[in-house]
C-alpha cells in the first residue's frame, strides 16, 4: 500500500512542472519567449522523471514465486536501454523534421537532386538505428 507521502510527492512534483505550462497556454506569459520557456519545462520534467525513477529503483520488484527483489544493475539496465530507444528517436524525428522539407523542396526545384536529397535524410534515420543497437547490446548483457 502507498503511504500518503508516496502519494502526493509525484503529484506536487507534476503540478509544478504542469503549471508554468498552463500559463504559457492560458495566455498570461507573452508569445516572445514561450517557446524558450516550454523547452525549459521539458527539460525539468525529464530531469524530474530520471531523479524519481533513479531514486525509486529500489523498489521495483518481480513477482516470481519466490518473491525475489530485482537487482538494482540489471533496473539500471533496462532503464538505459529504454533511454537509449527513446533518446535516439527523438534524435532522428528531430533530423528528420529538419531534413526532408529541404529535400521536397530541392528536389521539387530539380528532379535530378533525389539522390542527393535522400541521403540527409537516410542519415537522419540512422540515428534512431544506432539506439535500438545499442540498447540490444545493453539487454544481451543483462
């Protein structure tokens, strides 16, 4: 059973990373800096997120039949793994976002560029193939 502590901790926690977010929306902080001030907000929930599950290990149990606790490397495993799947993707949607209208739009002024053009684009994807090599790397180790 989660005691009231455990309860209401993650939801200050969101409330106050949830909460300039809502300002930004509700139109109380100007349009100028909004952009700086969302990306900030980000940073701080994943940074919260990373300390609460880092800090929170511990606790992470299997339920096998005897009950025994998970060992705190291979969580740490799994965690990084994860991390390295969703942090690559990220990496490579951001390169692709940044990539393929210049392509289109190369290639659309002249055909003959497809070549070209494809290959920012290609390169963009492979950064999300390094992750999920990498985190299969890391879960043969475990």
């Amino acid at each position: 059973m989660l005691t009231l502590k455990e309860m209401i901790l993650p939801l200050i926690a969101v409330v106050l990373i949830v909460g300039p977010i809502a300002l930004i929306f509700s139109g109380k902080i100007s349009a100028k800096n909004a952009k700086t001030k969302m990306l900030a907000q980000i940073s701080i929930f994943a940074g919260v997120f990373a300390v609460m599950m880092i800090f929170q290990m511990h606790q992470f149990t299997v339920l096998a039949e005897d009950g025994a606790a998970v060992d705190p490397s291979k969580s740490m495993g799994f965690l990084s793994a994860a991390l390295a799947v969703a942090a690559s993707s990220l990496g490579a949607a951001w390169a692709v976002a940044k990539a393929a209208p210049a392509a289109l739009g190369a290639i659309s002024e002249n055909p003959d560029n497809f070549g070209k053009a494809i290959i920012f684009v290609a390169l963009g994807e492979g950064i999300a193939i390094y992750g999920l090599l990498i985190s299969i790397l890391i879960l043969n180790n475990l």
